[in-house]
C-alpha cells in the first residue's frame, strides 16, 4: 500500500501533507454526517417542536371553585374576587435599595469606579443608600396609612416573606447538592450548588383582601411611579379568596322554653363561630408531594418526551379542598383552568375561559344548624348553660358545676336520609386555625377536647340503653319474643348471682320493674328485659342482626373522616374470648358495641323505614330517593317499639319525660302539637383515674313529626360525654333542638 | 520597486492562498449575516469594520518579507509572553486589564480591547517554525521536549488568565507542524494517547475525588459533566437550533424569532455555527464545512509548493490552528465535544480573532507569493529508512 502512494509522491513533507489533508477530510465528513444526522429525520422534528414551543406564549387563568349552599341556597362557600398587594422580594429583601445606590454611586463617580477599592465604593454606595431606603420606608407608611395595618405589622410580614425565601433557598440549595450527588457523584461543594431561586424574582403577597377605596389609592401611586421610584416594584394582585359567609354568626336563643333553672324571658345572644366549619371544611394550598399531584397532574408528560397540559389537572400551589366537604366533593368543586395563548409566529391570541367548579347544596339547612349551635354553646362566659354541668345532670354530677361539656348532635330527615343539620362541641373557627398555634391544638386539654373532630360522623360511643328498640324490634321479628310476652325484672338478671347484670332501678332502689312487656320495657329502660333479649339471642345472631341495622361499617355517607363505630368481630382472626355473657351486655348496648351519632340516627331511621336502608348524605337528594338495601322487620315489632319509645317521652314513668330538680318536676319536652318518640341512654364508660373522663355518656334519641303525619318523619340525636343522666342532660338539649326545627318549620 | 508596489505585486501574484483568502472572505460575510441575526445585531457592524481593519492589517503583513518574519519570530515570542504576564501582574490596574468572566485575557487599547493569546499564536507558530526549520532531532522523542516546551510557555500562561479554549489551540498547531516537518508517526501516537489517557483520568477524578483534589475549574468541571450526562443548558439549546434548521433552514426573520425565544448565550460568538445552520440548514452548514475544508487544502497545497522550510511549516501550522479551532467550535453545537470557550475563525464576533486569523492569511499569501527562484535542497525528506 505505502509503496505506490511513495512513487506517487516521492516527497516525504507531500505524503505528510497528504496525510493531514486526509485527516482533515476525516474530520469534516463526521461533522458532516453528524450534522445531517441532526437535521433530517425525527431529530429534526424534535428539535423543532422543543424550538416552536418557545414561540408560544402560554398563560394560564386561575379556576373559580364551585360554590357550597345549603338546602335553601344560601351560600355557605364561594370564591370572591380580591385585590392583594404584592411586593417584589427585591423591595423586601432591601436589595432596590441597595442596587439603587450601587448604580446612583456608579454614575457619581463613573471615571474613578474602576480604581477604587472595595471599601471606598462601600463608603460612596453609604452615602446613597439612605435617601433610597427612605423612599422604600414612605412606601411602608403609605400602605400602612391606607390599609390601617400598623407599620409594625407590615414589618413583620415583610420578614415572614424574607424568612420564608432564605428556608426556601437554603433547603433547594440542600436538594441540588444531594441530587447532584446521587446523580453523578460529582465531587460538588453546597457553596457550588448556592444561586438564586425563583421566589427571589417574584411579587409575594404583604396585604390582602384589600378594600375598593384603598386599592384605587394604591393604584395612583403606581400608576404615577417611573422606573426608578420603588412603587415601580408594588402590584396590585387579583386573587382569589374563599369565603365562608356564615362561619361567624350571630343566634339569638328563646331561653322561655328552658329548664326552669335556665329559663329567661330574656333572650339571648350567642356569637356562633366556626358555624359548620367542620362539615363543610376549608381549602389549602397544594404541597410538592401532594397526592393530587400524582393522581391528576397538570402538565403530562408523555412517552415521546412531549409535554400536554391538563386544564382540570393540579400542580404545586393550587387551591384544593383540606378536608370536609371542600375535600370530599373536590373534584366537583374544582373545575377547570382556562388559557390564553399567544403566537408569536402570527400574533394570533386565542382565549379558553376557564370553567366554574359546580354548585354543590347541601341537605344542611345552616338557620337550623346555627340554632343548634348556639343552643349548644358550651363556652361558660356566653353559653346558654345546656351544655354545662348542671346539679340535675346526675345524682352526682361527674364535674363540677359549670364545667364545659362535649358532644354532638344530628337531625337526619327519615324518608330522604338527608342530614339537616350536625353539630360537634367543642369546635373550632377560621380564627382559631389561623391565630392558633400547634401547642394549643397538640394540648393534653385538646386531645380530650378533640376540637378538630366532627363528632357526629367520627366518634363512636357505647349506645347504652338507646339501643334497646333495636333490639327489641329485632327479637320480636325473629321469634325471641311475642310482643305481649312479660319477662319479670327482679332486680337482678340471676338471684344467684345478686351483683351482676342488675337493672339500673335495682342500683338505685334494691327492687326490680317486674313484670314487662315489650313496650313498657322500652318506657322504664328495663335492663333485665334487654339482658335476658341478649342472652335469646347469642352472641353471633345478635350481631349479626346489629350489623343490618348499619353498626360495625361505616353509613357511605362520604367524608373521609367517617368512623365505623365497632362491632364484636366473630371472625376467626378475631375469636378472642367473646362468649354470651357479652351477648347480654350488649342487649342494653353495652360490651363490644359502639356506634357513632350518624349512625344511630341511621339505625332509627332504619327502624321507621322497617327495614329499608337509605344511605345518609349531606347533599341534597333530587328525585326519588335510592334504597341502598332491604331487609324483613315485623311491621308489629315496629308498632311496639314505637309505642313504647312515646310513652317515654310522654308518661310520667318514661325515663326522658320530666327533669328530676330539687323544686318540681318539669316536663323535658316542651313543644306543643307534635308527635314525639324518644329514647334515653346513659352509657356507662370505662373506670378511669382521669376525672375530665369519668361519668357516663347522656345520650336521647328523638322521633319526631308534625301533628298531621302520624309516621316519625326526624330523628334528632344527642349525646354528651361524661355527663350523667341521659334523659336529664341530653333532653333540654334535644327539646330546644324540637323547637328549632319548629322556628324554622320543619314541625 | 517601492515596498508597496512589491506588496501589491506580491498580493496580485495568483496562488494557491487565494483560495483561503476566498475562503475567509466569505466565512467572515456568512459571519457578519449571521451576527445581523443574532441577538446582538449591532455588532454585525462593528464586525464589519473589523473585517476592513483585518483586510488592511494582512496588506500590511504582506509587507515584510518572509526571511523578516522568520528573524523576528523568536522576539515576537518573547514580546507576547511578556504582555501574556502583563495580563497576570498582579498590580496592573483594571483600567488597563479589565477582568470579563473573572478572566484576565485583554489588554484595554482604548479604541479596542486586544487579546495577546491571539498574536501568541501567531507568534508561537512563526517560532517553531524557525526552530524547526533545519532541525531534525525531533524524530527522536527527546527531540521533540524543545517544541513542546516552547508550547508549553504561552500556554500555561493563558491557561492562568484563565482561557482554557485559546490554550487548546496551540497543541493541534505543534502536531500539525510535527506531522509535517517528518516527526515519527510512532512518537506522536503515543503523544497522543497519553494526552487522551490524561483526558480520561481527568474525568475519571472529576466524578471520584473531592474539590480540593481538582485539577480543571469547577466550571469546566461542569461542562464535562453536561457533556456526559447530556444536561447543558447552553449545548442543548444550541443542539436543538441546530437541529432544528433542518435541510434547508428557518430563513432570515423565522431564525431571528426562534432565537429571540430560545436564548442562546454567546449565540454571536461561540456558538455562531449553532445560527448558521438554524438560518440555512444543513447546506449552509455544509457551506461553512466545504470552506474551511478549501481553507485548509489552499493552505496545504501552498505549502507543498513552497520551498522554503520557515514557510512551509508556518503555512502548515496556520492551517492546523484555524482548522482545527474551526472543527471544535463546530463539534460543541454538534454535541460532539462539551463547550470549551473558543470562536468560529472569520465567522465568530471579535477583532481580535478576525484580525490574527487574517494576518495568518496574510502571511501565508506573503509566503505563496516570495518563492525562492533557485532551489534549495529540499527539507523535511527523510526517505523511507528510519534513519535519524
């Protein structure tokens, strides 16, 4: 080969020649074909598509959430629109100031700047920067004047927002190093990873929710500032603000229709905050690890390595419901962004108008749920006393007088399964969530109090005795007993064993109900009938029975927090030592059982349907109600156990039919020209050293409807924990409840 | 005759450097076009003057006759180190040496800023090839330590400015001169290699070993690493236009929005080929590519003409030194090679480049056009023996 390119060439300096010529040939044809490689093909309508991507301006417009009403329409959540002040970070973090000076020291002495050293330049850049951080000062003092926040204030929100940029930027520099690590082991320092973030670039919010009148004035001055005056730096932010119209309220209460003890002809002002907060829940802002991030993104990312965008979708930041409704019925309420894009090729600008998140109506009727908040205020300095220990509570009330107590309350319209209205005490405000902080909510006072618990839906309470027209209708359908059938109540359920399973008249007064029916049980509370029921049945088919009734699984009613009370598991994991004398405590609804407020409501509900299962809601139902599933009750076994549930509140032997008060007697149900049905409970606890948590748990479970229907069209239940008796304690309360729905005319 | 009229005889002698003189010519108007539709438009007529500067400065070279340019070789090497070391005194006020980048590589001249590495490599080239004109001890591999010392002078200097792309250009220089002048084939493979085992043990630490076991600087460091990794900012956009010219390219105001929206850093000066393509496609690149491809082979063919052994290896450097500067600018947009800071020769923004790049043009015209008229034995053959 060598030999006939040397006779070719003969000089040595041309083949070397050659040779370079050769490898330059080399180099051009691979960067040639590289080139082509690049430009032709799918790489070239790759990079065109990332190219032309730029060319396209692509913003955003924010949804406007759905609104929340109530079953009249009133509007209890909806976005408004709002004006914030915004500052840029420069303007906050002192930097305008500074590079004002820089520029205005700079032009001072243009020529010498080069030569001087760093500390003279400090020195001339000194002398500058008090009149700019002057001017910066008269931007705080006009805002302060026109907002009426004090300067202190905005201070301290200046260095919130500072503060909150330094964590940001010292925790991203953290993850670029450690990423940077992972990634490559590059031998990086922090110092490496150390540069601007995006916030240092951005407007951050000081002042919000501004009124019309200041943000005119605020406007002027911007309107008036030129590229150098620091109001060139200030914006007006139109955001978005969630508002609750009826979260703070004010209830005026009838006090004439109280226990005597509480009556007024006064009536009294009660200041409702956090009215339904609970229920209907608040918004947040969406965090980076957010699951909604991950279940419904904004931006798709797809194989091809092309990016799509979905308008309903989330990213960092967005509003999305916290818990509550808002949470539950999120994807409704949350409809979807809208888009302005513009075309830099043609100039074209096209606009998709963003789409409202749908209404959501509740079945909650917010005047009723108001009044039942009010009615059970339990903060001393202005509660009406329904919902504080009184003397009549119990024999020996479990608290001193005057203590707060907790609870909840639900009223459940029977035919639809829609729920009027849900209490919880204690609860919470907007103010409290805001003002707070962790050391109140994570108090040892709160973890009994629980204020963040919705009570209704999520605390299960041993149903004590409010559990015995379920039992009784069950066992009148099953055969355990006729409905004219005595059982004899002598104290004790065996004589031979005098301190077990005795009736509550047997503590208190050393003698039995004797002979009962059915009927007359359920007046007098007998719990010897109930035991000896319970012991008929056996463990298993009573809670089985239980289980038809809605007990041990949650009712469907839809919010994330909903608790499936607890029922005696018999599975086989779950064998444990169960036996029957279980069987017969929870005949009095005792032992392994434990329901929550919604659902004994829905267990009465069911009892009335006679065996039709409606799933509970908060929203609205239109159109024909869905039986969710049926099973058989004697419509007889019904009769009897409503029968009995009237003499309770109505004769005088009835356990929820008079207060039992050092003067006199009063009638506990007080409301003229309804049907009423009720049934008490007092559930007794576990023996604790705790006091907050002795005393039993005061429970009434009400039917009622107006005169004309003679089928119980509500059922109201009210429990108080650690109370006393139930009848006593929880009957004023469900008796001003009877006549709240009477003032706002459901009876 | 005057000196002039002997220049304008000598410039109007048709040779073969007519051919890179075409050739520069037209790289640096595709050059001022592309700058026009850069982000720095205003700077196509700053360039375009520096182009006339350029024009008249390679007259002026033609001037001198080569037998000058060979006796002042050594001098003009040792004037550049100096002003390379005005460069790195510490007490030199920024007046004269102003810092850009944190990097010390310009002099302030008032009517322009001068960067010395560019007549350092004229310089350089000019002096091996003076020493390397009747020597021979640079086939033996001790032989060639003198050559690579004499490179290693400037260099180390401007890697201290630090401009690590201008130092570069000074090793593909020296093998070009070597190639040429004979030096074993054998010896500078293994050159080679070594420098390639250098490269890889250099990224071999840059992902094992701590900061302070480093030898490049932590951005350089980076840009390797984008390299590998395919990560760079700066490379992919410039991939990306490029790519993005297709066949036939964008066309002037389509490639001047595209840019304006997809930010190029330094898109007038290193990355100015990343443009070119964009605006003309692949054919306009391959424009760009076949003139540095007629650059080079005018350079070769004069300098196999030439008899003088100083011409010929200073004609052979030029071509390595803008060759190859040409061919590693162009590989960064490529994605062939990671982002070193060096400019396109004629075509990138900056008077100092287009000046020395046509003042090598100059000379290597002023050689083609003063062939000795008797022979002189001819240098650099070594026949096929391995005699030393």
């Amino acid at each position: 080969m060598a030999n006939p390119i040397r006779k070719l060439l003969p000089s040595m300096f041309h083949r070397r020649l050659l040779l370079l010529a050769i490898g330059g040939a080399i180099v051009a044809l691979v960067l040639s074909l590289q080139m082509l490689y690049l430009t032709t093909g799918k790489q070239t309508q790759f990079f065109r598509k990332k190219l032309n991507a730029r060319l396209v301006n692509r913003s955003f417009l924010p949804t406007i959430r759905g609104r929340i009403v109530d079953r009249h329409g009133r509007v209890l959540a909806e976005d408004r629109s709002a004006y914030d002040v915004a500052m840029h970070y420069r303007l906050l973090s002192g930097r305008w100031a500074y590079r004002m000076a820089v520029r205005a020291a700079w032009r001072m002495d243009k020529t010498r700047w080069v030569e001087l050293d760093q500390h003279q330049r400090e020195q001339l850049i000194g002398q500058h920067l008090v009149g700019y951080e002057n001017q910066v000062n008269q931007v705080w003092n006009i805002l302060s004047k026109l907002t009426k926040i004090t300067r202190l204030e905005l201070m301290d929100r200046r260095n919130s927002v500072v503060r909150k940029v330094q964590h940001l930027k010292s925790y991203l520099w953290a993850r670029r190093y450690a990423k940077r690590l992972v990634k490559s082991a590059n031998p990086t320092t922090l110092a490496d990873q150390a540069g601007p973030v995006a916030e240092e670039y951005e407007h951050h919010t000081v002042i919000d929710n501004i009124e019309l009148q200041t943000r005119l004035a605020i406007q002027q001055y911007i309107d008036q500032a030129d590229r150098n005056s620091p109001w060139h730096w200030v914006r007006l932010a139109d955001s978005k603000t969630r508002v609750y119209p009826y979260e703070t309220i004010d209830v005026m209460i009838d006090r004439s229709t109280f226990p005597p003890p509480l009556a007024s002809t006064e009536p009294l002002k009660i200041k409702v905050a956090g009215l339904g907060l609970a229920l209907i829940g608040t918004t947040r802002r969406m965090w980076a690890q957010d699951s909604y991030l991950k279940d419904k993104p904004f931006v798709l990312h797809r194989k091809n390595k092309d990016i799509a965008f979905d308008l309903s979708g989330y990213r960092e930041g967005d509003v999305v419901g916290a818990w509550g409704i808002e949470k539950w019925k999120e994807k409704v309420l949350r409809g979807s962004r809208g888009q302005q894009v513009i075309e830099h090729q043609t100039g074209e600008l096209s606009r998709t108008d963003p789409i409202s998140g749908k209404t959501i109506t509740l079945s909650i009727d917010i005047g009723l749920q108001a009044r039942i908040d009010a009615i059970m205020n339990n903060e001393p300095a202005q509660s009406p006393g329904l919902m504080l220990q009184q003397p009549w509570h119990a024999k020996t009330p479990p608290h001193p007088l005057g203590t707060p107590l907790n609870g909840a309350a639900i009223v459940m319209h029977i035919p639809t399964g829609e729920i009027l209205a849900a209490t919880t005490v204690p609860s919470f405000s907007l103010d409290d969530l805001k003002h707070r902080d962790t050391s109140y909510w994570r108090s040892a006072k709160n973890k009994l109090r629980q204020p963040r618990m919705f009570r209704p839906i999520a605390m299960p309470y041993a149903p004590g005795s409010t559990i015995k027209p379920i039992v009784l209708v069950n066992a009148i359908t099953d055969g355990k007993i006729t409905s004219q059938e005595t059982i004899d109540c002598k104290g004790p359920l065996d004589l031979s064993h005098p301190t077990r399973n005795r009736c509550w008249i047997y503590k208190l007064a050393m003698i039995g109900h004797g002979p009962l029916a059915g009927e007359q049980a359920i007046m007098r509370s007998c719990n010897v009938f109930f035991y000896t029921l319970g012991r008929r049945y056996g463990l298993k088919a009573l809670a089985s029975r239980y289980r038809l009734f809605g007990l041990g699984q949650k009712t469907g009613v839809g919010l994330a927090n909903e608790h499936a009370g607890w029922l005696v598991d018999l599975s086989k994991k779950n064998r444990r030592h169960w036996s029957n004398a279980d069987a017969i405590q929870m005949g009095i609804g005792q032992g392994p059982v434990e329901w929550t407020p919604l659902q004994a409501a829905n267990a009465y509900a069911i009892l009335v349907r006679q065996g039709k299962v409606v799933t509970p809601t908060f929203e609205k139902r239109v159109g024909i109600t869905p039986i969710a599933r049926q099973f058989k009750i004697s419509s007889q076994a019904v009769k009897v156990a409503l029968a009995g549930m009237r003499d309770v509140v109505s004769k005088y032997a009835g356990t929820a039919n008079h207060l039992n008060l050092i003067k006199g007697k009063p009638k506990i149900f007080n409301l003229p020209n309804i049907n009423l049905w009720g049934k008490s409970g007092t559930a007794s606890t576990p023996k604790t050293s705790n006091p907050a948590a002795a005393g039993d748990h005061a429970w009434v479970i009400c039917l009622a409807s107006p005169k004309n229907k003679k089928r119980p069209q509500y059922v109201i239940v009210v429990v108080v924990e650690h109370a006393g008796s139930g009848g006593n304690v929880s009957g004023p309360i469900a008796n001003q409840i009877l006549h709240a729905m009477h003032i706002e005319g459901y009876l | 005759m005057s000196r002039t009229g002997q220049a304008i005889r000598t410039m109007l002698t048709p040779t073969a450097a007519w051919g890179a003189m075409f050739s520069g010519l037209a790289l640096a108007l595709i050059g001022i076009l592309t700058i026009s539709g850069s982000s720095e438009p205003a700077h196509a007529q700053q360039q375009f003057i520096w182009l006339g500067l350029a024009l008249v400065a390679t007259v002026l070279v033609m001037m001198i006759p080569p037998k000058a340019w060979g006796l002042i070789a050594y001098p003009l090497l040792i004037g550049t180190m100096l002003l390379l070391a005005l460069l790195l005194l510490p007490g030199v006020p920024q007046a004269i040496v102003p810092i850009r980048n944190n990097a010390r590589c310009w002099i302030n001249l008032y009517f322009m800023h001068a960067q010395p590495s560019e007549l350092a490599k004229i310089a350089f080239i000019l002096a091996l090839a003076w020493y390397l004109r009747f020597r021979k001890n640079y086939r033996t591999l001790s032989g060639l330590l003198v050559p690579f010392v004499i490179m290693f002078i400037p260099v180390i200097l401007i890697l201290k400015e630090p401009d690590l792309g201008s130092a570069m250009m000074f090793v593909p220089a020296l093998f070009f001169m070597l190639v040429a002048a004979g030096a074993k084939l054998k010896h500078l493979i293994i050159l080679v290699g070594l420098a390639l085992a250098a490269v890889a043990f250099n990224i071999v630490i840059i992902y094992t070993l701590p900061d302070h076991l480093q030898i490049l600087k932590s951005y350089q460091r980076q840009r390797i690493v984008d390299f590998i990794d395919r990560e760079g900012d700066q490379q992919q956009t410039a991939m990306r236009l490029l790519g993005g010219g297709g066949l036939q390219g964008y066309g002037r105001e389509q490639s001047a929005l595209v840019l304006k929206y997809n930010y190029l850093p330094e898109d007038h000066n290193d990355m100015i080929f990343a443009l070119i393509v964009n605006r003309w496609g692949w054919f306009g690149g391959m424009t760009v590519i076949s003139l540095y491809a007629t650059f080079l082979l005018s350079f070769l063919v004069v300098a196999a003409r030439l008899k003088d052994p100083f011409s010929r290896l200073a004609t052979v450097g030029f071509a390595g030194l803008i060759f190859c500067q040409a061919a590693i600018n162009m590989a960064m947009p490529l994605s062939l090679l990671p982002i070193t800071g060096i400019t396109l020769p004629f075509v990138s923004y900056g008077g100092s480049s287009l000046l020395a790049t046509f003042v090598m043009v100059g000379l290597v015209m002023n050689f083609a056009a003063h062939r000795p008229q008797i022979l002189a034995r001819p240098s650099f053959e070594y026949g096929h023996t391995n005699k030393k």
